[in-house]
C-alpha cells in the first residue's frame, strides 16, 4: 500500500531546517551530514522536500503504527539524491486522527541490506 493520500503530503520547511538539515541540533546534526554527503543542503531545503515527497510517492508504507493521535506511516526505500546517488532511508509520515493528509516526521538512512 502507498502512504495514503501521497500527493497532499506536507514537508514543513521548519522540520528539515530546524532537524533535519541541522548541524547543530542534538539528533539532527547525523541526518544533516548523512543528507549533505548526498548533494542535499541546508540552504536549499526545497529538494529534500521533493526528493522525499518522490519517495513517498513511489515506494510502499512497510509498516503502520496506531497511537491515541493518530497514524504513523513507515515508507522505506531509495531516494533520489542531487549527486545522483540513491541512498535507502527510512521516512515516517504521521496522519492526525481525523485527517487525511501525511505530515513528514522523519528520515534516518538504512543500511545497505538488499
């Protein structure tokens, strides 16, 4: 199954600035310098946000997670990167209880297993 309604997903810029592509946040700095080694940058969050809404878009959700919020999505999978390189992550989208649109949460590389 695909991460319902792919299309409308939502990337905040302020999640990828502020975690993400951040060097200096506690957790995110290994993301950023994970995402950086691929060509993605800081300065230019805007294609992470399509790499990762293309993501979303082209793999199947691996695993779902109820909670008393709502529902968390796993999608993992290869993602296109600027340096043309397509590195396996893991994304997590979360769904609000009574919504239908996906909020990007997180990203964390996967290790090469296939």
């Amino acid at each position: 199954m695909k991460l319902p309604n792919y299309q409308n997903a939502i990337v905040g810029e302020r999640k990828l600035v502020q975690y993400i592509m951040s060097a200096s946040h506690l957790y995110g700095r290994h993301k950023a310098a994970f995402f950086e080694a691929f060509g993605f940058s800081a300065s230019d969050c805007e294609s992470l946000t399509k790499a990762l809404l293309k993501h979303a878009a082209e793999h199947e959700v691996t695993n779902v997670e109820d909670s008393p919020f709502g529902r968390r999505y796993i999608v993992e999978g290869a993602l296109t990167a600027p340096d043309g390189r397509t590195p396996l992550i893991r994304a997590v989208w979360f769904i609000d209880t009574g919504e239908q649109v996906a909020h990007f949460v997180a990203a964390y590389p996967l290790e090469k297993h296939r």
